[in-house]
C-alpha cells in the first residue's frame, strides 16, 4: 500500500498497517523530518491510538505534562481553570504536550521497526492519502469545491528555549488570543492567532505586529512576549477542509489534514490524524473495510471540526466580551473533552 504524506497520520498509518502485516510505502515530498517544530496537545484518545501502535509509553516518556490550565483574560484574571485532575478522573490519562519533530520521530521509528519504508523526496500516487490540509488528491478526487478554504484566522508560534512553565493558559481578548503550554526540554510554548485578512503577512516584522496587539497584556503574555525573537516566529493563515462527502472515493482514503482540517481552537487535528491511522488499519481487517473507516471517523472528526470552528469563531468575537467568557467558563464546567 503507498501512503502519501509522511506527516503524522502518514507515519502512523504506516506503523498500523505494517503491523497487521501490510506492506507500506510512504512518500513524503520533504527531503528529511522537520528538526524544528512548535508542540502538539496529545489528548488521551490520542494516546490511547499511540498505544495500539507501541508508541504511547515513548510519547508520555518524552512530553511533557501541563500541571494546571487556564482561560484567562488579558489583564491576567481568570475566566475558567482547566480541570486536568477530573479528565485524569474520566479517561485515566493526561495530556501530553510533545513537539512536532519529536512526535514525528517516534513515529517513524515505530513505522520502520514495523517494517514499513519511508522513502523521502518522492511524491507518487496512493491509496492512502495522507497529504494535509492542502491535499492534491482531494481536489483530484473531489474537485476544486473542496479545496482548502480560509478559516479567517491568523496564527503565530514559536518556542522560548530556557524558559520552563508547567502550566497551560489561553488569554482571550477582543477578536484575538495568546497561549503559553510547557514545551519538552524546559522550554515553553506559545501561540497566538487573530482574526485578519488572509494573507496580510508582515515579513521581518512580525514581532512588531505581536507587539502592537499583545503587548500591554499582563503576565503570562508580558515576559514570553518579551522574549520572542523575530527569527523564531512562524506565521500561518489557518486553512481548513470542508465536510466532505465521505472519506473514502475510487478505492482511495483519506485520513487526517486531507481528510478534516480543522481550526486548531481545540487542539485535535494532529490527535485525530492518529486516530484514523489505527482506526484504518483495524477496518482493513474486515471485509466492508473502507467504509467501516468512513462511517467510524467521518462522523466524529466532523463534529469535531464544527466545535473547532465554534470555538474559532468565540475568540474572534470583538464585542459582548463577558457573555463570550460566560460560555466558554460554562464549557469548562463540564471538563475538557478526553
Ligand atoms: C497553529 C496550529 C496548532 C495546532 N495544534 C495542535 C495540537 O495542539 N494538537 C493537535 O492534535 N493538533 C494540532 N494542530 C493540528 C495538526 O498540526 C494537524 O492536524 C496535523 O499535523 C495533521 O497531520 P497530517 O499528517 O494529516 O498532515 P500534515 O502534518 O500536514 O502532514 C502532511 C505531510 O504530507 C506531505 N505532503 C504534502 N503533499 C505531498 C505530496 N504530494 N507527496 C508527498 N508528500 C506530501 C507534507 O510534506 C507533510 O509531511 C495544530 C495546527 C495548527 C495550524
């Protein structure tokens, strides 16, 4: 079977299928893993798709764990605390913050160890596709109706070496947001994103622009604003799927980006990516195979896409501030999904 795409549902359905006994080809367009990277949120469903792989331990082992969470406003009060104690209570596991670079390598290991090859520089066709939000196929397949569409929100990331935190906070402001996780290696994390135009880039002045939006905003925003260098800042438009029909089309399936880009308000893409590796290999097990994947995560990666983009559009709002905060405290009340 060829995978298209070595990113991390490439790299994990690779690791699935050759388990089962497959034989995989993965083609990855770059010439090499990413050495740098900010980090991912790996939820327990996730880890418990990690697991099914042998790479679960290995990614715990390597991430780190948020001790405490936080909504906050941009004058440091709090608008909802993140109850890492009860989802702990309900799914047994925790959330792992762990870097995509890293992620990536466990999981190209754990392919390889499995017997599957990786072959980078190479582009081919597949029946897997797992080629991200600005996938090829799905417009082959699909037609140009789903290309990629603009989410209305822009993103910064980057990571502050030599700056440990333990705890993961969102400041929520008008029409714009700053988070700040624990990044492996004593480092921290951050993003931020605002609702913009596309394609409104600053090239060589991106700090400049975070400063003007951030930069009267109290702790924990001041001293990692502080510390950001222009070099370390990466800049995207967010760009997601439309609902597609189904995931599977000409005997060709797509999973992860490809299939269900969504906004990152929620932190699932990456999470959901490895869901639909193991889920797929687990199908082809049986013989309505393809469709069993698609009637097993087509619902659910949609309902979570809708929530992403709910929640997108909440830390968008400019207006009715304290009604916006009163839902998302509400939303907490409840825990964090697992
Ligand atoms: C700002 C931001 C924050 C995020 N935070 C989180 C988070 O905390 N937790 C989480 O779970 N998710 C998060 N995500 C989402 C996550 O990054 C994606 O959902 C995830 O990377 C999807 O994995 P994928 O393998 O489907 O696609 P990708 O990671 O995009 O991998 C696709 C791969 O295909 C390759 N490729 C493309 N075209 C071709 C071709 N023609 N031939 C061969 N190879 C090709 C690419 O080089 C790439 O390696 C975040 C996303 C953003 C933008």
């Amino acid at each position: 079977m060829d995978i298209i795409g070595g990113g991390i549902g490439g790299l994990a359905a690779a690791a699935a299928l050759a388990q089962i006994g497959r034989r995989v080809t993965v083609h990855e367009r770059d010439e090499a893993l990413p050495d740098t990277g900010t980090a991912l949120g790996i939820w327990p469903a996730a880890l418990r798709a990690l697991d099914q792989i042998g790479a679960g331990d290995e990614v715990r082992a390597a991430g780190i764990r948020p001790r405490r969470g936080a909504f906050l406003r941009p004058d440091g009060s709090t608008i909802a605390t993140i109850d890492v104690d009860r989802l702990h209570a309900r799914t047994g596991d925790h959330i792992f913050m762990l870097s995509r670079p890293a992620l990536l390598k466990i999981l190209y290991r754990t392919a390889v160890r499995a017997g599957a090859e990786v072959r980078f520089g190479s582009t081919a066709q597949g029946t897997i596709v797992a080629d991200g939000v600005f996938s090829r196929t799905r417009e082959r397949l699909l037609g140009p109706a789903y290309r990629a569409r603009y989410s209305g929100t822009t993103a910064w990331r980057g990571v502050i070496t030599g700056m440990p935190t333990e705890t993961f906070a969102e400041i929520w402001g008008p029409g714009v947001k700053f988070g700040v996780t624990p990044h492996e290696g004593g480092h921290t994390n951050w993003f931020a994103s605002a609702a913009m135009p596309e394609g409104l880039f600053h090239p060589g002045h991106e700090l400049q622009a975070l400063r003007r939006i951030f930069g009267s905003w109290a702790a924990p925003v001041r001293p990692v604003l502080d510390a950001i260098e222009e070099s370390g800042i990466l800049r995207h438009d967010i760009y997601v799927t439309p609902p597609l029909p189904s995931y599977v089309h000409e005997g060709i399936v797509l999973i992860g980006d490809a299939a269900h880009a969504m906004a990152p308000d929620l932190g699932r893409g990456a999470c959901e990516a490895l869901i639909d590796a193991v889920t797929l290999a687990a199908c082809l097990r049986h013989d309505q195979g393809l469709s069993l994947y698609d009637r097993k995560r087509r619902p659910a990666t949609q309902r979570l896409a809708r929530m992403a983009g709910m929640a997108a559009r909440l830390t968008r709002m400019r207006h009715a501030l304290p009604v916006r905060d009163g839902l998302l405290k509400v939303g907490m009340l409840a825990g964090p999904p697992g």
